[in-house]
C-alpha cells in the first residue's frame, strides 16, 4: 500500500512515540530489577519499585506544587501499612513526598541551567516495625529544558578590518553566540546567524558566522568605517526563539590604489638674490588620497636650468617637496630658472598598475628679485709690502671694488680704523691707494691686517669689506746689544787666561741672511791689564783674565766696555759695559762673599744685625717719651682758672625749660651785670695754632645787646679753636637773632628794666608801627618816661 507523504509523517511520529515509551519501560525494569532482598523469618525472591516519571520541566510557574512522579512497591497492598522516605539531593527542601502513597511533588522553581539533575535514595518502610521492606533504592530526577535562554555574544561588540578593494566573500571576521539551554534536547542551543545592519556591504555564513564582504571594489578613501548588526537566533531561527545581537565595527584598511597628482602643471616662487646657501625657496606637494606607508613619495629634479643651482628633497612628516638652494643667486647674471620635477609612489602594488603611473609632473619657474648688494672687491685679499724706512705718504698699493646692481653706483673707499688704531695708514676715497700716514716700525709691527670699506655713493648703507695685509719690509735700524743682562765675579785667586764669562748679542733687525755679530774691547779698554775678549766667530764671545792677585780692598768692582757691530748694510755697532765684581771664592771658584764692607764691620756682626739694634733702642726711647708725656698731661689742670664756677657755662637742655630749676646750671646774674669783664683763659691742654680774638670789655650797654654779644663771643671762641672740645653749650632764650631789624622785643628788654635803649626810629617806619612807636618811643609824646 502506498502511502503519502502526510500519512508518513504521521507513521515516523507514532514510530518515534512507541519507541521512546518501549526504552522508558525498559529503564523502569531495568531499574525496578535488584537482587533478593532477605529478611528474617522469611524469604522473598521478587520485588518491584514502580514509578511513572522521572523528568521535570524546569521554570515551572504553577501556584501547587509540581508532580515528579510516583514510588510504589508491591508489598503494599493499599492498607497504608508501609510507609515511603525519600533521601538525597533536594530531599525535603526542593522534593517531597507522600509517605503514604510514594507520591513526590516538587516544591521550588527548578533551573536547569543551575542544575540539571538531581540524586535521590527511596526506602519502604513498615509503619509499625519501622524496618525496610524493601532495599533502599537510587534513582535520577532529571530537569527537562526549556527555550528559556537567548544567545549571547561573549566576545562582543568586535571590531576588524578589511583591505579596501577586498573582492566579493573575503573572509572580516567570526562572531560566536552561546545558548545556556542544553544543546542535546530538541532545539533549544541551536543558533543561527543572520546581519541586521550592514548590507548590501557585508554578509554573515548562517551556522558559522563568518562576515565576509559582499561587495567589490569597497573605496577605503569613499567610506573606511562601516557599523554592523550581527543577530543569533536559537530554535534554528524559528518563529517562537530567542535572540541576541551584537556590533562589529570594520574599518577598511588602506591599499596603494591612488596615484600622487600634483594640484597645478606650474608654480611661481620669487626670490631674492641674497638668499642665503641652503636656505629654503618652496615647498611642494603632490597629493595622494592613501595614507601611511601608500602615500610615501620622493620627488626629483629631472630637467631644467636650475639642476646644479636647487635641490629637492622630502618631508618625511609631511610627505612635501622641499626646494633649497646650493648656490649663490645673482640676479646679474640669472634673472629666472625653471625646473621640472617629478613625484612618486615609493611603495607600489602591482595588484593596482592598471590605474595609472604612480607619478606625476609639475613645472616650477623661480623668478631672481635684484637686491641693492654692496660693492665687491676683485680680490678678497690683498697682499702688499712697505719698507719701513718709507717716507709718509709713500703709495703703498690700490684696491679697487665695484657696484654689482645694475646701476653700478660709484664706490667710496675708507679705512675701517678699528683695524688702524694708530692710523698708519691713510686710502684716498675715491682711487682706492693706500699710502702711508706714519712713520713704520718693523720691531713694533711686522704686518698690518686693515679692513677697507667700500661704500655706494647712492647708499652709503651698502658697506663691502675688503681685507688688506701690509707686510713691513725690515731695514738694519737697530744696533746689536748684549742678549741679557750680564752678572759677572772674577775670583781673587783667579789665574791669567781663566774664562770668565761668555757673551752674545740680540738685533732686533731681521736680516735675510741671519745675523752676524764682530765682539771687540774699546780703543781706551784695549790696553787694560786686567782683561782681554776674545771672538769667538760664531756671534759669542769670551771674557779671560789678563793677570792674578785681584783684591776686593783694592777694587770690588771693573767696568769693561765692548764693542759689538753687526753685519747689516750698512751696519750698525754699538758699546756694551760688562760690569766685573771681584769675589772671595772656595777651592772649587765658587764665589762665596763680593762685598769689600765685610773687611770693614767687627767680626760677628753683620749690617743688617747693626739696624736691628739701632731699631730696638729707637723704639724704647719713644715709648719712654710718650709715657712722660702722658704722665704730665694728667697732673696739670686744664685751664688757670683758680676759682671755676660751672654756673658760668650755658646748658641746652633741648626742652621747653623747666622753671627755676634751668637756672641752676648757670648765673643769670653775669648776664645782665653790665660791667663785666671776661678775661681770656689759656687753656694748657693745647697749643694754639691761631690767633683767637681778644674779648671786648662789656660796656654799660641795653641787656639784649649784651645778650646777643656775649653768645656771638662765645661761638666765636668755639669756631676758631680748632683743639678745644666744646667745654660750653649754648642755651638758647627765646633771642630773635639779626634778622629783625628791631632786634629783640622780648621781656628782657621790657620799659621796666631801665633800658637806654632807643626806638625812636619807630616813627620813621610808617604808620603800621606808630603804635609801637608810642609805646617805646622817647618824644615827647610817649606815654611813658
């Protein structure tokens, strides 16, 4: 019979069904089954636990709780005479059961993720012996799963990259989900893959997730980012399952696929003829949309007039061409210089050759600006001679220097003096000729280094430099004369022919040839007995004894004088007196004593120990005068003055006064007392070295007269002693000095006080003061008499 494809399907499900019930019974015998249980007093040989079910759904949400399944053993017969306990994992906390019927309930939420079975041990029991009536038993409560977990991304979110330009399925990345459900029962762990977000650029492999492109010819310089959604779904992606997501970020890596361009065919850069050697004229750049390592370049002059004038080299940072100059420009000579240069990709992938070359032409044009440049010398050094013997203003040479602008400005020459301190030089401003301002020197200064400045007539602050080295020409000017400064002994005992001493000379004359010095005794010296000089023909000569038995006490000393001259045209000679001291010598001729006072002195005692001694008793005696003298000074009084009143002295005190008591430092009485007289008092302390002036006898005068002259003496006797301490003091009274012409109007001076003094002068003031003039006037019509 055929059946359809219906009808098979339902075939293979009752097939399916009928098997798993045949295996479950199985298991259940094969469980049930144990070996003979023997209990005392009598003996069994079959058994049987039988349960219906042993697998339970996790997340149960019911409000009762949940039935595992049934233990239940033959021997009981429905009396409620056995009684069943349940043992092992989760017994009594998670599984219970009935102890009378063997029923077992679960009584929490179970998750199989948490744990996915449980082991438990069953006994029979007899209620009222409460002995097994059956062995104790083990068994499992497996915790069947449910789709209650989503995939998750563990990894995520992901981030990859892809070279741009990928062809289609290049392989980006491998994203995986995990499903916590147990992956050996139905579909529950079975994900699969799918992109939410990144198409048509990307796609996913379903079972693997693998990303791959799916798009040729992805542009990095176009987009280099994409975001992508990446689901997972369990139950093979049906309709009921869980899912989860995740990103992936893919970043499009750089490829060389763009050639360099240059932005222009042609550049223009102006600069100016003073430009300095290595200095930078312009910068360049080709562009390149690659980046790093795709975009190094390297440029290169590869035609043109400038080849040996520019260079170019790269910016390694900035990828540009930098122009620099190797010579000097000069607009004279070269107004514009073109060059053409060439860029390209240092690193090229031959994947991308069909694209274009990978280089690119420019044209740069440098346009030379003239600069006003000051005046050039033809030569940078000029070299010249003079003799010394030139007269002044003897030419000695001629520079010459010129505008190198166009205009060709006249040129004015000048000395730099700060290389001519002494100005031995003078140049002529407009020919250039050097000539001489000075007498020269050889001796002083051999050569002459000057600097010559020439200046722009136009422009005086175009200034060029020239550099002169005057070379002084040597001419025998200068006598010979001994090399050093001579110290020669001749021994008392010394033998006739004893050398005693060898000479030489210096010349500060340069000659050609060397010098060459003749050594000769002079006319009056050559016929002395004493000495004689003997020339020794290589510009040395010797001094010998001529006799013996020289004698300090005779003569210590002999002056001999030699004649030297030297080899110059014409040559120049001069005399040189060699001082000779006779000496007391040792065995050996050492000179041990020259001076002939040592014959002279007592033994034992030399000159410098004599002005010792001298020197000692000097001292002692002024010590011995200056304590005399001090002595004396403290025994005599000052001043001859037998009866000394202090009282005569003025204080000042620097206050207001105080009553009474600022009289008690001096008599006011001697103040007013018109007849005093003040004798001159010698103070011998001190020798006075002026003429102090003799004090005047006080005459019957008006008191504020009086006043005033006694302080004037007073201060004058302390200016003009230059040796006295201020003994007295001033004290002042409210006295108004010399610049009222009334002088003092204090109570002093009152009507009271019998005064002659006359004010009728008053009256001659004015009428301001004809009160005044009343008051103190002596006419006829004063109030008072």
């Amino acid at each position: 019979m055929k059946l359809g494809k219906v009808e098979f399907c339902h075939f293979l499900q009752l097939l399916a069904l009928f098997l798993c019930l045949s295996g479950m019974n199985q298991a259940e015998l094969t469980r049930s089954g144990s070996k003979p249980y023997f209990q005392s007093g009598r003996t069994r040989t079959k058994r049987s636990w039988v349960w219906n079910q042993f697998f339970v759904l996790e997340e149960y949400m019911g409000t009762d709780p949940l039935y595992v399944g049934k233990l239940h053993s033959d021997v009981d017969k429905g009396d409620g005479s056995i009684k069943y306990i349940l043992s092992g994992e989760g017994a009594s906390s998670i599984f219970i059961i009935d102890e009378n019927t063997g029923d077992i309930h679960a009584t929490k939420r179970l998750d199989r993720e948490e744990q996915a079975y449980y082991t438990l041990r069953a006994q029979a029991l007899d209620r009222l012996t409460n002995k097994p009536v059956e062995p104790e038993s083990e068994f499992v409560i497996k915790i069947q799963d449910i789709n209650d977990n989503e995939p998750k991304f563990l990894d995520g979110p992901y981030t990859a990259g892809v070279p741009e330009m990928s062809p289609v399925g290049t392989s980006v990345v491998q994203v995986t989900a995990t499903d916590a459900d147990d992956p050996t029962y139905g579909n529950s762990a079975r994900v699969v893959y799918s992109i939410l977000q990144g198409q048509p650029y990307f796609s996913v492999e379903p079972k693997t997730g693998v990303i791959k492109t799916a798009l040729p010819n992805m542009d990095r310089e176009a987009k280099d980012q994409y975001l992508l959604v990446i689901q997972a779904k369990d139950m093979v992606g049906q309709n009921g399952g869980l899912s989860g997501t995740t990103s992936v970020t893919v970043t499009l890596t750089d490829v060389n696929d763009n050639p360099p361009r240059f932005p222009r065919r042609s550049y223009q850069y102006n600069v100016p003829e003073s430009l300095p050697v290595a200095s930078v004229v312009a910068r360049i750049k080709a562009a390149d949309a690659d980046v790093g390592p795709n975009a190094e370049m390297e440029y290169k002059i590869v035609d043109g007039d400038g080849l040996g004038v520019f260079k170019i080299s790269v910016d390694k940072d900035t990828q540009e061409g930098i122009i620099t100059i190797q010579k000097e420009l000069d607009f004279e000579a070269k107004t514009s210089y073109t060059l053409r240069i060439e860029a390209a990709n240092m690193h090229i992938d031959p994947r991308f050759l069909s694209l274009g070359p990978f280089s690119d032409m420019t044209t740069v044009k440098i346009i030379v600006e003239d600069v006003d440049e000051p005046p050039v010398f033809t030569s940078r050094l000029y070299s010249m001679v003079v003799s010394e013997a030139a007269k002044v203003g003897t030419i000695i040479g001629t520079v010459a220097a010129h505008d190198p602008d166009a205009s060709n400005s006249p040129v004015r020459y000048s000395i730099d003096r700060n290389t001519d301190l002494e100005r031995y030089f003078n140049i002529d401003a407009n020919s250039g000729v050097i000539t001489t301002a000075k007498s020269l020197d050889r001796e002083t200064n051999a050569i002459h280094n000057i600097t010559v400045l020439a200046m722009e007539s136009q422009n005086p602050a175009q200034i060029g430099r020239g550099y002169v080295a005057i070379t002084i020409l040597d001419i025998n000017d200068n006598a010979p004369e001994f090399a050093m400064e001579y110290e020669t002994t001749v021994c008392e005992n010394a033998q006739p022919g004893q050398v005693i001493q060898k000479i030489s000379a210096i010349d500060k004359d340069d000659p050609p040839n060397g010098h060459q010095f003749y050594f000769s005794l002079t006319a009056e010296a050559a016929n002395n007995h004493n000495f004689t000089l003997q020339d020794n023909k290589d510009n040395t000569a010797t001094v010998l004894t001529k006799r013996n038995g020289f004698r300090r006490q005779e003569q210590s000393v002999f002056y001999l004088p030699i004649f030297i001259v030297d080899s110059g045209s014409p040559s120049l000679s001069s005399t040189n007196t060699l001082t000779i001291r006779v000496c007391d010598c040792d065995a050996d001729g050492i000179a041990q004593t020259c001076n002939a006072e040592a014959y002279i002195l007592p033994a034992g005692l030399s000159t410098g120990a004599l002005i010792a001694i001298l020197a000692c008793v000097l001292t002692l005696l002024v010590l011995v005068l200056l304590i005399i003298t001090m002595r004396r000074r403290k025994k005599e009084p000052l001043i001859f003055d037998e009866e000394r009143d202090i009282r005569e002295n003025i204080v000042r005190y620097d206050d207001e006064g105080g009553g009474e008591e600022d009289t008690e430092a001096f008599d006011m009485a001697a103040l007013r007392n018109l007849n005093i007289m003040r004798d001159t008092k010698t103070r011998r302390d001190v020798t006075p070295e002026i003429q102090f002036l003799s004090r005047p006898t006080f005459k019957s005068i008006p008191d504020n007269v009086i006043f005033r002259e006694f302080i004037w003496e007073r201060l004058k006797e302390a200016d003009v002693d230059p040796c006295a301490p201020p003994y007295d003091s001033l004290q002042t009274y409210a006295f108004e000095g010399n610049g009222s012409v009334a002088e003092s109007l204090s109570s002093l001076d009152s009507i009271s006080s019998n005064s002659d003094q006359n004010y009728d002068y008053l009256s001659d003031w004015g009428p301001r003061f004809k009160r005044l003039a009343d008051m103190y006037g002596t006419g006829p019509d004063c109030l008072y008499s």
